[in-house]
C-alpha cells in the first residue's frame, strides 16, 4: 500500500473517530495516530522531492523539468504569456572525463548546475536533462529575450573552472531555444530545442 494511501485512510479514521460520541481511541491514541499522519506526510514530501531531484547535482531532473513545460503551455494558452525552453549540451565533456576521471567531471557538473541555479528567476527552473545536458525553463519570457539569456548563461557555464595542478579546467557549452507553444508535446518542444543547438554545437 502506498503511503498516500495509509495517509488518507489514517486521517478518515481519525476524523470519523473524531466525530463519533464513542470513537474507541483515547486522546493519547488519538495524538498518536496524528503524529503518525505527519511523519506520514513528510515521508511522502521527501520521496516527491527526491523523485524530482537530479541524483549528482543539487537541481532538478528531467521528470520535473517536463511537468513544468506542461504548465507553462497551459500559462500560454489560458494568458497568452510566452515561456521558452533553453537547452545546453556542454562542448567536449567527454574528453574531461577521459582526461581527468569522472570525480572532476561530475564536480564540474555540480558547479556548472549550481551556477545556472544562481542566474535564474526563482520562478525560472533548471534542471539536469541527463548526462552532460541541461535545461532551463524561461517562465514569461519570448524568444528573444530567452535567446539573450541563453548566451548570457553559456558565459556563466564558461566561467566554472577547476583547478588541477596548474592548469583550470572548463567548458564551454552549446544551446539551442524554443517557445513552449501549446499545441505542442514537451517532446517536441525539447526537440526543437536541441535541433537549434545543434547548429551551434563546436
């Protein structure tokens, strides 16, 4: 049984019980099944967090990343308020791996992640599309000022260096954007995304 489950049926109990002149329960068993409901509460609030969270770096995932496309769809097709979609894919991630491990590799990530966090709205989202991939939703933003701001960000994702010996390591990042049109799926919004930054992909 699912925890939302056992939340709901502990919460009808004990309002039910509540209700009743005779419920069974005591206010000792009464206080006890509520702090069993909140633990329950919070164990679901975790999980729904960690299912929405990147495993490496501290943003996003992919999972989050497309229900956010679906209600910014629904912001441009009830308001008419455009949002867009950045995608980055990190130039030659590969070779910093192969060159350095994956422990260098994996801290770049993080610091490219977090910096991008940073330079955002707090109602913008980003998030780790997988690999060495991410995206950045533009909430109320058309194409050309997201266009702006992707170029902005790729400057931001240059800027993350690491330093190994004497040498600092970092990347430089290709992006692409689209619109969140709503007639569209999210996949084919991420698609667009992709193919515009694959024609500036070195």
């Amino acid at each position: 049984m699912s925890l939302q489950s056992l939340t709901k049926q502990s919460l009808q109990k004990v309002q039910l019980d509540s209700g009743s002149g005779d419920s069974g329960f005591n206010a000792t068993e009464r206080l006890r099944l509520l702090d069993e409901i909140t633990t329950l509460k919070s164990r679901i609030l975790n999980l729904e967090h960690a299912a929405d969270t990147d495993p490496l770096v501290p943003i996003y995932n992919r999972r989050a990343f497309i229900r956010e496309i679906e209600r910014a769809q629904t912001m441009m097709a009830r308001y008419d308020i455009p949002s867009c979609v950045v995608f980055f894919d990190l130039n030659q991630f590969k070779s910093i791996n192969d060159r350095f491990g994956h422990v260098v590799g994996d801290e770049l990530l993080t610091k490219i992640g977090i910096a991008l966090k940073a330079s955002v709205r707090d109602c913008d989202m980003v998030a780790r599309m997988g690999g060495d991939e991410f995206g950045v939703l533009l909430f109320k933003t058309d194409e050309e000022v997201a266009r702006a701001k992707a170029s902005k960000l790729s400057c931001n994702i240059a800027e993350q260096t690491i330093e190994i010996g004497t040498e600092d390591v970092h990347l430089s990042a290709a992006w692409g954007v689209s619109i969140c049109h709503p007639q569209d799926t999210p996949k084919q919004i991420l698609d667009r995304a992709d193919r515009a930054m694959y024609k500036t992909k070195s």
